[in-house]
C-alpha cells in the first residue's frame, strides 16, 4: 500500500503559468509525482470575481484530493488571493495548503529593498495582498504596484518574445509609478515565461522575482518539516488535467516535462 509521502502534489492555476512553479519543484524535488490542475475553462483568473475565483478553487482542491494529494499549492497569485485563507480554514484540517504569495515576500523582506514594484493581474492588485503582506512584515519597504491584465492572455496566445510582447510590455513597465524600483515581484505565475524581456527592459539592472523557485524551495522546506517527502522507493508519473483541452497547454507543458511526452487529460469539473 503507498504511505503518504509516496502520494502526488496537488498544484494548480488557471492554466500554463503554474507550469513555471511546477518546473521548478521537478527541479528541486525530482522524485515527487505531481498531480496538476490548469482551469483553463476558466482562464484568465485575473478579471474574475474574488467569489467566483473562490468556488473554482474549491472545486479544484477536492478533485485534487479525490486524486489523492498530499499538499496542495496555489499556484496561481489570483487564486491565492482571493482563495488561500478561505481554503486553509475549509481544508485546513485535511491537507497542507501553500500559496505563492507569501514565500515571495518573506524572500523580498529578506533583501531589504526600499522600493519595489509589484506587477500582477487586476484580481492580484486590487486584493491588495502584496502591499498588505509588506506592510505586516516590512513596513518600512515602499511597495507600488500595477495591473498588468493583458499580459496573460497575450502568454497563452503564444506572444513570447517577439515586437507585440516587447511593445506591450514597455508600455506596461515605461509607468512613471514604477520609476526607481530595485526589484520587481513578478507577481503572476504565467510572468516567467516573459521574464527575459521584463528583465532585459531594466537592462539586467534590478532584480526581477519570479515565484517559481522562492516558493519550490519554501515547498521543500514545509515536507521536509512535515516528513513528507517522497523515498522515491514508488516513483508514480506526473498526471496533467485541464478544464478545456488548448494546444497551447499542451505545448507549454511538453515543454517543460517528460520529454514532450506529458500524460494529459481533460477534466470536465463544472459539468
Ligand atoms: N497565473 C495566474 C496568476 O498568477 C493566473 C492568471 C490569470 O489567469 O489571469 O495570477
């Protein structure tokens, strides 16, 4: 019978942006399975309403524990906005919860800037659950932030790197509220993908967050805390589901997994 430890991590998001979270835990963690939700019935998360951010989630976290999982990352800034708090004390008591905010900020506080930018969905910046984080921690680190909404659905569009997401991502980031920044909290789990070009703006001149592996290895810490972690004595495949089948998850996710060859399938849960 599989103990515990030998059962899959829970991870979801909208849809390919918890990918970057999820790379970096197969980075750091390469003998845990995971079992990976995209929603992308539902995407973008970012112009949703908190409540309805908030039964998605819900949904999302029993079918991840009818898929047996041992701890269940938010890996989505939207959905750990509006949901974490009302998950840990629905879910509290039945599974470990970790969301991506929170390990991002006690990594910035860390460092002691005193002004830093905060880029996100228009969901994750109006929560105002960055600026509400630093000010409990850090009160004296000044925190601007802006919604940045055309930004994920230019990603899942397939616009990396090329002259419509350089012009769009100047536009966003050329904001007189972002000027003097020593660091910049990509705070989006689908922002790595374009975190070149965000950082080639600022000339490699500030440091630029991503939440993939801050919070991987904050990840690594709660199961080594937990005794949690995998013995790798029954390794078991990573399983990708999504809401709604996209070429583009597809894509995304055999890029970042299994040689290409990733074992997806779509799960209709809101019918
Ligand atoms: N990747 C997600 C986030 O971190 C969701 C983006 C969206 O669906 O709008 O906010």
């Amino acid at each position: 019978m599989s103990s515990i430890n030998n059962r899959p991590l829970g991870v979801f998001d909208s849809g390919v942006g918890g990918l970057t979270v999820a790379h970096a835990i197969k980075q750091i963690l390469p003998d845990e399975a995971l079992v990976y939700f995209g929603d992308t019935a539902h995407l973008p998360y970012g112009d949703k309403s908190e409540g309805a951010i908030v039964n998605y989630s819900r949904r999302i976290t029993d079918f991840l524990l009818e898929h047996d999982a041992k701890l269940i990352l938010i890996a989505c800034n939207s959905a750990s906005a509006s949901a974490y708090s009302i998950l840990r004390k629905e879910y509290g008591n039945r599974v470990i919860l970790l969301d991506v905010i929170s390990p991002v900020i006690e990594y910035i506080v860390e460092k002691k800037y005193s002004r830093v930018g905060v880029i996100g969905t228009k969901r994750t910046i109006t929560s105002g659950t960055y600026e509400a984080g630093f000010k409990r921690k850090a009160p004296e680190t000044g925190v601007v932030s802006l919604a940045t909404p055309l930004l994920v659905p230019m990603i899942e569009e397939g616009f990396i790197f090329d002259d419509i997401s350089n012009a769009i991502i100047r536009s966003y980031l050329s904001d007189k509220k972002l000027d003097g920044i020593q660091s910049l909290v990509l705070g989006c789990t689908h922002y790595p993908l374009i975190r070149n070009q965000i950082s080639k703006f600022y000339n490699f001149d500030i440091d630029v967050v991503d939440s993939a592996r801050v919070v991987a290895l904050k990840l690594r810490h709660i199961l080594e805390k937990n005794k949690l972690i995998n013995t790798g004595e029954e390794p078991t495949e990573d399983r990708f589901f999504v809401s709604d089948y996209t070429d583009y998850f597809e894509k995304i996710a055999g890029m970042f997994f299994e040689g290409g060859n990733i074992n997806l399938t779509v799960a209709d849960i809101w019918n």
